[in-house]
C-alpha cells in the first residue's frame, strides 16, 4: 500500500511538474486571418484555460501573414481564410501536410452604416446614397477577392470602380463602414457583432468561390501544443465557438 501510495504521489508529482513546465514555456504564437478577429481571442483564451499555457495572437490579411511566414516570421499555427493559401505555403514547405485541416466556412455579407438604407440587391450599390462602398485589398484577403466576384457577377465591378475603398483586411473594412467612412462594405459575418447598429443583406454564396478556410502548423514550430490547438479547434467545444462567432462548419 505504502509503495502504491508513493507511486501515486509520483505520478501527481510528474503531472504537475509537467503542467508547470508547459505554462513556462514560450507562448504558442497564432497567426490568424482577420475574420477570427473575434473568434480567435475566444478560441486562445478556452485552450490556454485548458491546457495551462500563453498564446500569442498575430491577426491580418491572409496575404500578408503568408508573405510575413516566407520569409521566416516565427508562428507555431497559421489559420488562413482561404485554402490555396495553405496549398501554397505546404508546397514550398513552410506549413507541414499533415496537419493542413479545414477548421470552417466563412460567410460573405454587405453592411450598411448606420442611417443608409440596405440595398434589396447588390446591383443597387449604383445607387447615389453608395458614394463609398468598401471591400478588403482582394490581392491580399480571400474576403476581398469574394467581394470582387460578387460585384463582377452582378455586372457592377467596372460601374464602381471610382466609389471603391479597399480596406487592409476584413476586419479594417468593417471599421470602414463602422465609423461611418464608408456607406457599405463587404465583410465577413464573423467580423460584425450582433449588437452592430448597421444593416446587413445576406449575399448568395453561389456568386463567389466558397470561403472554405484552413489551417496548419508551421513546419518549424517546435511547439509541444501546436498540433493539439489544432484538434482543440476542431473538436467540439473549438467548433461551438466558431459557431458563435459566426462561421459555418467545415464540410
């Protein structure tokens, strides 16, 4: 009984030291797109009570955050808005393959700022009460590029071209038409709170590449918890705050 009882106190002993050793380490750095700008914090802040560690989070373009990772930012875990972003960065072996996941769907939505009547359809943003409408750099952010084949779609691309404010990112673009500098804008669902006093109109998914978004550890990180934030994401309790935040489950 008394070697059982050593044993055991050892065992606590070793966990302890182990859940110590964890919390110590460096932080678990996170680069994020900007549509998790609200997602994220919740999702980091769930793991890091779980599992006793820090996280770092670096939000921004997806564009940008891969271009930061080639040329050798240090991250543990990129989550992109997109996956041919992804593709790309495990092809010239900055992500590793075996954990590229795809963790959620994103939704595309047009906003109006407070006071401007929501358009019953894009092809109203020719509208003169739309003298700013706002979308992020589509070279840069995957939330962009599906705006611009919305408006492509409905034959008013070239007709807005000089009423078009590009925002660095999603989340950039809704502080656009948040503060009023801009009288619409297409954002990410994720981005805008259901408290927001803006309108909104749901726009038909069938007019833009779908906003399946993925994710990997980058091959680099020698971070113990990288790969288990990932399946942390995915499981259920991760998934029921994407959900919250505004994203559609991986499919």
């Amino acid at each position: 009984m008394a070697a059982a009882v050593l044993l055991g106190s050892g065992c606590r002993a070793a966990s302890e030291r182990a859940a110590s050793e964890r919390a110590e380490a460096a932080p678990l750095v996170v680069m994020a797109a900007a549509s998790l700008n609200r997602a994220m914090p919740a999702l980091l802040q769930a793991f890091e009570a779980r599992e006793n560690i820090k996280g770092t989070l670096v939000l921004g373009a997806t564009g940008s955050l891969a271009a930061q990772l080639v040329n050798g930012a240090p991250a543990d875990v990129f989550f992109s808005a997109d996956e041919s972003t992804v593709d790309r960065l495990v092809a010239e072996g900055i992500l590793d393959p075996v954990t590229r996941t795809h963790y959620a769907n994103g939704v595309l939505v047009l906003v109006t700022r407070r006071g401007v009547q929501v358009p019953r359809a894009v092809t109203e943003l020719t509208d003169a009460r739309f003298t700013v409408v706002a979308l992020a750099n589509p070279d840069l952010a995957p939330y962009g590029a599906a705006a611009r084949q919305v408006m492509q779609s409905a034959g008013v691309w070239d007709a807005l071209a000089g009423r078009l404010a590009f925002g660095e990112n999603v989340a950039g673009t809704w502080q656009l038409v948040q503060s009023g500098n801009a009288d619409a804008a297409f954002v990410a669902q994720s981005v805008v709170p259901d408290s927001a006093d803006v309108g909104r109109l749901m726009l038909d998914p069938s007019q833009h590449l779908a906003l399946r978004q993925a994710a990997a550890v980058v091959v680099a990180s020698r971070h113990p918890a990288a790969r288990d934030f990932l399946r942390f994401v995915h499981g259920v309790d991760g998934q029921a705050i994407l959900r919250q935040h505004g994203f559609g489950p991986p499919q």
